[in-house]
C-alpha cells in the first residue's frame, strides 16, 4: 500500500535528471530519488522544475 507516484516528465531542479521525482502523497512532498532534493506541494514544484 504506497502512496507514491513517479513524476513523469519533470526534471529534479536541483540535479537535474529527469523522472526521478516522486510524489508522497502522505507527507503532501515531493522527492528526489537521485539526489535526495525534497519540494513542497505542487504550487512549489512548478516553480521548482523547469
Ligand atoms: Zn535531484
């Protein structure tokens, strides 16, 4: 029972790399698997991947 979802097609802002984001639904974040980078909620994550 997880709640994650992968990102497809945004890029981690911080590394980089593509579809590695992850959406934790439970914890309303989003990580990256690469890097470790941690956004906040999608209004952040617009502005966070280009
Ligand atoms: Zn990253």
């Amino acid at each position: 029972m997880t709640l994650a979802h992968f990102l497809d097609g945004l890029r981690c802002a911080s590394c980089g790399v593509l579809n590695v984001l992850w959406l934790d639904a439970m914890r309303g974040l989003v990580e990256c698997s690469e890097c470790g980078q941690i956004a906040l909620t999608f209004p952040e994550v617009g502005e966070e991947v280009r």
